[in-house]
C-alpha cells in the first residue's frame, strides 16, 4: 500500500522545485483557504493578523492565544489538500513552550510553522511598537522547534527576525544565517525598507527565503517575477484577501443601509452553494441512496431551495 505523502513533504517538493517563486495569498479561515487552492494557488500560509482579526475582530498584538490559533489552523488543514503554513508567532513561551507547539501544529496538518524572535506580546511585522528578544534567545527558539521537528513533528520550520526594524539589516543578517545554521528550513527576514537590502538578504543568506508583500507596508511591493529574480522563494501576501472581504463587506453594507441592495457585487445562490460544497454533498448524498434525486437538482442544489434562495 503506498503511503500518502505527508503536508510537510509536499511543501519541501515545491521548494525544491526550479521554477518559482512560489505565491502564496494567505488565509484566515476554512473557506478562504478554500478559494486560494480552488484558485489553483498550490500552497497558502494562515496569517496571523488575519485570524486575529476574523475570529477575535482584535489587531494582530499578542492577543490571540495558542489554542485559539491551533482551532482554526485544524479547521483550515482539513479544508484543503495544499499545504499550508502556520503562523506560531513567538511560540507561545520559553523553548519548551516552542516544542510543544511545533508538535501541536504537526498534528493539526500544517506543513509548516512560522516562529519569530519578538518578544511576547509580539506585534505585526509592519505596525509600530516591535521589540525582539536577545539574540541567543532567538536562536536557542529555533533549535527547540528543529528538535522538536528531528524528534518526529513532521513539518518545516520557518524562522523570522523583526531585527531590521530594531537592530538593522545587518544584524537581522546574522540572525538569519544563525537560524539557518540552527536547521531552519525556510528564512523570513521581515520588513525590509530597500529594493537593495532585499536583495543582500537572498544575497548574504543561503537557504529558501519568503518576502512578505503588504500592500502599503515598509517593504518594497515589487512582482513575483522581481522577487524570484532577487532570490526569494515564496512570495506571501498575508492580508490581501482580508482587505478585500472588508471593503467588500462594508460597501454592501453602506448599500444596505442606503436602502439599497448590493445584487451587483453578489455571486448567484446557485455558484455561493457550489462554492461552499453542495455539489460534493449532493453527489456524496446520491452515491448512498439519499432521497434527493438527480432531475430534481438545478445547477447544484435542489430547484426548491435555489427558488427560495433567489426570493431571499
């Protein structure tokens, strides 16, 4: 019997890959995962400023816990069969704290987890206020979670530094070449200010490298092809989706509110049900014999629900 491969063996075949880079929206729940990979995206990564916003409406400050991050991230692993990096911020405590959520996230079906070397509560990359911990802290971080990943937690280790902001480039060079050193697989240098500096880091560092791309942020927001050429393999955008459902959301609502309805920026009941799986059901529903017979469907969902779902 052939054995399945593993979220975290896939994720390595895609960084070993010679094309690139890899683009990556990232998510914040079950369903935008969903879209990424129905979009054809082959991989995604569960933000953390996304989820702390969509689930807790709080800004992405430390204030979303790990077992709350560990639910959701369970949520999005089951929802998709690309692999999906997790954001495990600073580990949630000391290097002991960092092992068991390595294996945490190994067990919910990441292929990867993030770790910083901010101190707690840690902050979004690109907001005011960020501070990082001593170097050999950092450092001694990302050998818990490479143990913890040697020790059987089969995922990747993606280690970042806020350093540049704090220290400057060059020692968020140094701490990236000592993670890499340490056994981490993937590099995060967050928050670049320069073309040029983003340029010495793919430079400077071997190993696989992720740019993080916020659209108004600190960090040049160049194209994926640049970014490849510059050296990274992954390109993440963390919040781009999120700002899209906000303004989204809050247009139809000012629509709404205006004694107006948004029919225009709304898809069809009958492609929402597709979306959200009622095909699948329905079909799963059919193979056993359930009584929802085929003629009576209309474009994925019964013809009875699909003309309730246009009156409402």
């Amino acid at each position: 019997m052939t054995q399945a491969i593993s979220p975290a063996q896939r994720l390595r075949a895609l960084i070993a890959e010679p094309d690139g880079p890899l683009v990556m929206p990232c998510c914040f729940d079950a369903l935008s995962a969903h879209l990424i990979e129905a979009a054809g995206f082959p991989l995604t990564f569960m933000s953390g400023y996304a989820v702390s916003a969509a689930r807790l409406g709080l800004p992405d400050a430390g204030l979303i816990s790990y077992g709350e991050m560990l639910d959701q991230g369970r949520n999005i692993c089951a929802a998709v069969s690309i692999p999906v990096i997790g954001d495990g911020d600073t580990g949630y405590g000391n290097a002991v704290n960092v092992k068991r959520s390595v294996r945490g996230y190994a067990q919910a079906g990441f292929a990867a987890i993030m770790l910083e070397d901010q101190v707690s509560p840690k902050r979004c990359g690109h907001t005011r206020g960020k501070q990082v911990v001593a170097r050999a802290e950092a450092v001694a971080r990302v050998r818990a979670a490479v143990d913890a990943r040697d020790e059987g937690a089969d995922i990747l280790i993606l280690a970042r530094t806020d350093a540049c902001a704090t220290h400057g480039l060059d020692e968020a060079l140094t701490r990236a070449r000592a993670f890499k050193e340490a056994g981490a697989d993937i590099l995060f240098v967050e928050a670049p200010q320069t073309e040029a500096e983003m340029a010495r880091i793919c430079a400077e560092v071997p190993g696989a490298h992720m740019a993080n791309m916020v659209e108004d942020g600190a960090t040049p927001f160049l194209p994926p092809a640049r970014l490849g050429a510059l050296g990274y393999r992954i390109v993440a955008y963390p919040v781009t989706l999120l700002r899209a459902a906000i303004k989204a959301m809050s247009a139809s609502l000012d629509d709404i509110k205006g004694g107006r309805h948004p029919h225009e920026r709304l898809i069809d009941f009958a492609e929402l049900c597709r979306v959200v799986g009622f095909d699948d059901y329905y079909a799963e529903e059919a193979r056993y014999g359930t009584d929802t017979p085929a003629e009576e469907l209309k474009g994925g969902v019964p013809a009875e629900a699909a003309k309730r779902g246009a009156a409402e």
